[in-house]
C-alpha cells in the first residue's frame, strides 16, 4: 500500500510538472507570436548634418604673383682665349675652377721666346727702314740740287745762242757757229729732264721708304701685341670656370682657357606664356619693372634673391611659345649660374576680389555658401588667377558669406551644415526652442521615459530636461512621435 501512494504521488507530481511546462511553452510561443505579428515601432528619420569648413569671403585689394621657373646666368661671361700658341710657363695660384680673380691680375704666362724673336727682327727691319728713309732723303736733296745746276746750264746756254744769232744777224758769226750754240741748248733742255726724271726717282723712294716703315711699325706694334699676349690677364673681377690648361702644357693658338664669370651681375631668365606676359605690361605696351623674388631649395634651406623685370627677348624662338623675359637680380649670395630657380613675380594688384582655396570652387565656376538655417547655397563666381592652391576670384553679391573651404560629393544644395570656422571655432548655433508642459502631459512623458528600454544614462538625462520649468521642443516631439500620439 506505502509503495502504492508513492507512485501515485510521483505520478501526480509528474503530471503537474508537465502542465506547467505545456503552459509555459505556451506562453513563450504567444509571446513570440505577438511580439512577430506586431508592427514596428517606427522612429521618424532624423536629418544629417555635416560638419563643414567655411572661411568668410572678404573683398578687397589683391596682388596677384606669378610663379614660374627659371633659369640663373651672368650678364658678364669671359671665353679666355690664347691669342698665341706656346708652352705654358706660369699659372697663377688661383686660376682653378671656382678661383676667384680680380681685374688686372695675371693668370697665365706663355713661353715669350717666340714673340721676343719677332719682336727683336721687326726692331732691326725698323732700323733698314728708317735708315732707307734718311737715304732717299739725303738723295732727293742731291737730285733736286743737279736738277738747279742743270736749269742753270739751259739758262747759260741759251743766253749764248741768243749772243751767236746776234752775230749771225750782223754777220760776224757763222753758221757753224750757231748751229753749235742750238745744240749746246739743246743738250742742256735734255740734261733738265734727266735731272727732273731723277727727282721723280728719288721722290718715289722716299713714299716707298715711308711705305715700307709703316708696314714694318705694323708689323713690330704686332710683335709687341704678341708679347703682351703672352700674359693673360683677368679682364673684371670674377670667378673661373672650365680651366682646362696646367702649368707645363702646350697651347694652341685661339684655344679656350677658362671662363670668367661675373657673379655679382646675375639674371634670372624665365619663359611665360603671351597672356602672362599682357598683364606685366603697362598703358604703353612697356615691360613693367615688377619685383621678383627668385628661391632656390637646397637641402631644405631657401635661399632667396630679389629683383626687378629689366627686360624681354626681341624674337620668339621657332617652334616655341610665348615670351622670354629676363629679371635683374640685386643681391644673390649663395646663387650661381645655371642654378634652376622658382621665379615669383608680382602682377599688377586687382580690387574687389577675393583670395579662397582651390578646393572651395567647382569645375563649373561655382561656391557652396552657408545660407539661412545653415542651410548650402549655390553661387556663381568669376575665377581671375589660380596660384598653386588657391584662386583669386570675384563674385557679386557675396561679401561676408561663409564659403565652404573643401568641396565633396556629399555637400550640394540645401544640405543642412555645421559651419566650422578657421582655427576649428563653431559658428554659434541658434537656441533651441523651448515648451511649457502642463502636469499631465509632463507624466506622460516621464511615464513613457521610465518605462521605455532606453540606457540609464539617457534616461537620466532626458528625464532632467523633462524636469525643467521650460523642456527644448525637439525633445518633446521625439518622445511623443515614439509614443505614437
């Protein structure tokens, strides 16, 4: 009997174990069956608002600068050249390259055997010449005393044949006789032009000495040339370049040297475009002498040198472009020639415009500006100068707007912004609208607050607000459009 009532015990136990497992089964099943045929609880979408980089858009006066590259060179480059050829016997000290000379030193000597030769043989040809000289001169004074003593013989003779035909007029003389008398006048005429001839003779010496003495003063003002030539002199102060002899060598006549360059007289030349190059003109079609600054970057440290346009070339060489336009450079310490340069030249200054980055305006020439509600506006712009990453613009209509810095896909118009200006300062947002809840309106919401599965944190927070004599309006709608009323 005792083991009968516990198995039937057991059995009731069993039983009501598994009916309270069917009714909680049961209850699960409904709970999930409600809770999968229960609409959703739907939450209205809340607008996205992007945080944007704004600066404001100031007019005024800007200097537009003109970048470009360029090249460094000296406006006094030497080619030293040997005039004559020879065995190098002196080199000075500083004739390497990068020696610096200055004007008047001597830099090399030549072998001046050969030019003392010449020099020696065109002295001694000078004294034939001039001694050849002396004795055309000595001998034209002779010719022209014969050519007197002859005059004087036909002036004797003819007084005597005058005598003779006296005579013959009176007949006292014969015939004979005055024939005799004609011919000793004759032979005296004959001896005049003899003499005369010799004159002439001696007169062409003397051009002919005096010819040859030039040509051999010529020819010795060569040898001494020559000589002088034999020692190479700097001709300004500078410095040396391609030294290309030693002390020893030989040399040949017209042969390079070294090249003398001047750089305390340096130029930039650079080449722009003929629209760069209108707007550095003045009223009269004249090259503006604009400032330029020329920046060289070597291992990170700049060095820089200013300057003014001096000048632009006269042709356009074939097959290029544009204008080549040549700067003078006052001072440049650290600079050579041949040093490839980034040329800043100030254009003139424009007014009324405005300096933003490139970012900031769109391919079809338009700005994103932040307008009422915070809210992006399209507005058109007139691009003058794009200067690496900037832009020189003017728009109308636009003087103290907020201009988005950067552009995106994301922004265009009518997308609600959160203006940040330079320096990561907020623009000041407009205060947030209030409400006054009446007590039951006020326990409704703190009701559906509690109760809601929101984090404590939240709760914490919004219930404070809820709290508030005044509750911000855009709380009160959230919560309201949750509880569905």
């Amino acid at each position: 009997m005792k083991f009968l009532r516990r198995s039937l015990v057991g059995l009731f136990l069993l039983s009501v174990t598994m009916a309270l497992l069917a009714m909680a089964g049961q209850a699960i099943v409904g709970a999930v069956d409600e809770r999968m045929n229960a609409e959703p609880q739907s939450f209205p979408p809340r607008e996205r608002v992007l945080a944007v980089n704004v600066l404001p858009f100031e007019p005024g006066s800007v200097t537009p600068v003109l970048q470009i590259f360029g090249e460094l060179r000296s406006q006094r480059t030497l080619d030293m050249r040997a005039s004559v050829g020879g065995r190098i016997m002196e080199v000075a000290d500083t004739f390497v390259d990068g020696g610096s000379v200055m004007a008047g030193d001597v830099l090399v000597r030549i072998d001046p055997t050969d030019a003392e030769s010449a020099l020696a043989r065109s002295r001694a040809d000078l004294q034939d010449a001039e001694a050849e000289l002396r004795d055309a001169e000595r001998a034209i004074v002779l010719a022209r005393d014969e050519l007197s003593a002859a005059e004087d013989q036909v002036t004797l003779r003819e007084r005597a044949l005058e005598r003779q035909q006296d005579l013959s007029d009176r007949g006292v003389a014969t015939a004979a006789v005055l024939e005799d008398a004609e011919l000793a006048v004759s032979s005296a005429r004959a001896s005049v032009l003899s003499r005369r001839q010799a004159v002439a003779t001696a007169e062409a010496r003397i051009d002919q000495a005096a010819t040859r003495l030039a040509r051999i003063e010529i020819d010795m003002a060569e040898a001494e040339r020559a000589l002088d030539e034999t020692e190479i002199e700097a001709a300004f102060d500078g410095v040396l370049s391609e030294v290309s002899v030693v002390e020893g060598g030989r040399i040949a006549g017209n042969e390079l040297l070294a090249r003398l360059i001047d750089p305390d007289r340096l130029e930039v030349s650079f080449r722009v475009s003929t629209a760069q190059y209108a707007r550095l003109l003045d009223e009269h079609g004249d090259l503006r002498p604009s400032p330029v600054t020329a920046t060289l970057d070597v291992s990170g440290v700049d060095l820089t040198a200013t300057g003014r346009l001096s000048r632009v070339s006269a042709a356009v060489p074939e097959g290029q472009t544009g204008r080549l336009i040549f700067a003078r450079l006052h001072e440049a310490p650290g600079f050579r020639p041949g040093d490839f340069v980034t040329v800043a030249v100030e254009e003139p200054s424009i007014d009324d415009v405005a300096r933003l980055p490139a970012t900031a305006v769109a391919s079809d020439g338009t700005v994103l500006v932040v307008g009422a509600e915070d809210r992006l506006d399209v507005r058109p712009v007139e691009v003058l100068r794009r200067q690496g990453d900037e832009v020189i613009l003017r728009g109308d209509g636009l003087a103290g707007e907020l201009v988005v810095a950067q552009r995106s896909p994301l922004l265009g118009l009518g997308i609600k912004v959160r203006p940040l200006l330079p320096g990561g300062a907020e623009t000041a947002p407009p205060a947030p609208e209030t409400v006054q809840l009446d007590p039951d309106r006020r326990a409704r919401l703190v009701a559906f607050v509690q109760d809601s599965p929101m984090p404590d944190e939240a709760k914490t927070r919004i219930l404070s607000q809820l709290e508030a004599e005044e509750v911000p309006a855009e709380v009160v709608a959230r919560l309201e459009s949750r509880m569905g009323s």
